[in-house]
C-alpha cells in the first residue's frame, strides 16, 4: 500500500501529554476535557474527533483493576477501620481518575489521528 502511515507512537505519546498529535507542541485541550477545533501551532484539525465516553469507560476500568487488589491487600494487610480505608481510597480514586481523565482524552483522540479515522485525512493514494 501506498498509504503514508502516521506516528502512532509518538501521536499516543503526545495525546498522553495532552499535545498536539501532529506537531507535540500546542496544546490538544481547551480546558479540563475540552478538544480544540484546531492546534493552535500547526493548524491541525482536531475537530474530527469522536472519543464520546472512551476516555470515561477507560477511567473507570483503570482504576478500578489498580483499586480492588489494593483494596484487598490493605483488609488483609492493615485491618483499618472501615472509615479509613473509604476515605483514603475515595480520595485516591478520585484523584487517580481526575488525572487519568484528560490524558486518555488526549490518547484517544491521538489514536483516531493517527489511524485517519472520523475525517482525519485519507491515506495518502
């Protein structure tokens, strides 16, 4: 095939630092969550993109599968009171996902980049 193949490492890599897929230097997101229209560095459209509840799914199952055996291994380790464990596991959930959040956005979008999904650019013929 013909086809001009795109980074995907250093697109996934960029999406996790939040960046650009194309270029790595301006920033993908407006805001907490929010995709640009375009980079504001390279122009790369970013608006074709279609991460919906990808990065949320992917949040959750993330942090769960690291929780529930750190969960079990503090009963079994510690014993703590049961208020302890839901206060100090609410509060590492929550900022585990808060930071996991974006992130994932970022690689989601970077994977339909570099794969030319959902208006992306077409292979090149």
């Amino acid at each position: 095939m013909g086809s001009h193949a795109r980074p995907l490492g250093a697109a996934v890599l960029r999406g996790w630092c939040k960046r650009c897929p194309n270029c790595g230097a301006g920033p993908m997101l407006s805001g907490y969550l929010t995709v640009r229209e375009h980079c504001p560095v390279c122009m790369e459209e970013l608006h074709h993109h279609h991460s919906d509840d990808g990065p949320a799914y992917l949040t959750v199952l993330i942090v769960g599968l690291l929780s529930a055996p750190l969960v079990a291994g503090a009963v079994t380790a510690f014993r703590p009171d049961p208020l302890v464990l839901t206060s100090v596991f609410s509060v590492g959930c929550v900022a585990l996902a808060l930071y996991l959040l974006p992130r994932l956005t970022g690689i989601m979008v970077a994977l339909q980049w570099a794969k030319r999904m959902h208006g992306f650019g077409h292979p090149a013929e």
